[in-house]
C-alpha cells in the first residue's frame, strides 16, 4: 500500500490521516487502524501503548477465586453450585485492561456444570460484565479455541472464538462465536 500511495502523491497524506485517527479514537476500529498505520509506516505510538496496557493473565486458580462470587450469584438458584474453575484467560484491552474469561461452577447431584462468559477489570479488580445463563448451557462438553480479540477505539473488546459442544449422545455441534463485552453483560453472537 505505500508504493501505491506514493505512486499517487498521496502517501504523506495518508500517513496524516491515520496518524490523526490514531489520537480521535471514534468510531474506527482500534485494530484496523493500527494495522493501517503500520502498513504506511506512520508513527504508530498510540498502538504500542495500548498494547502495553494490556495485562498477562493471572493462574487459574486465582482467577477462579477473583470470578466465583460472580459467577455462583448467576448460577440457577436451588441448587449447591460449588468448585468454580477457569477454563480460559485473554488478555482484553480497551477501554480498560482485563480479561476476557470462561469459567463454571459444577454440581454434584445431578452431576452438570454451569458455564460463564465474563469481562474482568484489572485496574478494579472485579467482573463488570457477565453473561446471560440462557446464553451458555449446562449438561454439554464445550472445547473452545480462542481466534482473536477485536479491540475498538470507543467500545470494549470483542473476543472471537471458535466453540464445539458434544451431547450424552455423541453428537456435536460447532460454532464460531463472538462475545461481544456490553457491561454488565458479555453478548455471544454466532458467527457462521
């Protein structure tokens, strides 16, 4: 793309252009942009800091116990939910530096797990956002494989991800989804 902008005699504009959008942060996408940015060989800070401002997730175990409280207040009530777990950790970034996060509380009698999408404030240290229960199912096996985070200049990340769920009977099914992080809930949407 350089060669092309500097065929036209535009290149210095263009570099005007996504280094301004850089610093407006409205309604373009973070990640775009930077990508954007790079390929014009602009000065690209503002994308280094918020890289920078991502945080490396914690253990599980402590993750576990950071996410609990939030996660047995959502489970179905009636019932004992203990021994909560995290399945899987991203670092997320904008607007603030977190996590995205999968974790369950389990059952003993009848023997099921309850699974949650959550958002995860570093900085306050506490969940700001959580999903519906009718948006993650009990009595399945899910494997889920993590795809990307979508970071957006003026809303939260959206993590893509990629799900496959196995009934008592064998069967499958495989979606690809995208949790899309609207405090206090985290919004699955399937993308196939």
């Amino acid at each position: 793309m350089p060669g092309l902008t500097a065929a036209l005699g535009c290149h210095a504009l263009a570099v005007r252009e996504i280094e301004a959008a850089l610093h407006r942060l409205r309604d373009q996408s973070w990640q775009a942009t930077c990508d954007w940015c790079k390929q014009m060989r602009a000065d690209c800070t503002p994308c280094k800091k918020a890289a920078m401002e991502r945080v490396a997730c914690p253990s599980t175990g402590r993750l576990a116990m950071d996410v609990r409280d939030a996660m047995l207040e959502r489970a179905p009530s009636g019932v004992a939910w203990t021994s909560p777990s995290v399945d899987m950790c991203i670092p997320i970034g904008l607007p603030y530096p977190g996590w995205f996060v999968i974790g369950a509380v389990q059952q003993d009698t009848p023997s099921r797990e309850f699974w949650f999408h959550l958002a995860f404030d570093a900085r306050a240290s506490k969940v700001v956002a959580i999903s519906e229960p009718d948006q993650r199912t009990y009595n399945y096996f899910c494997e889920t494989k993590f795809g990307e985070v979508v970071d957006s200049a003026t809303t939260p990340s959206k993590v893509r991800m990629h799900v496959t769920c196995f009934d008592k009977m064998g069967g499958s099914t495989a979606r690809n989804l995208e949790a899309e992080v609207v405090p206090p809930k985290v919004v699955l949407h399937v993308r196939d």
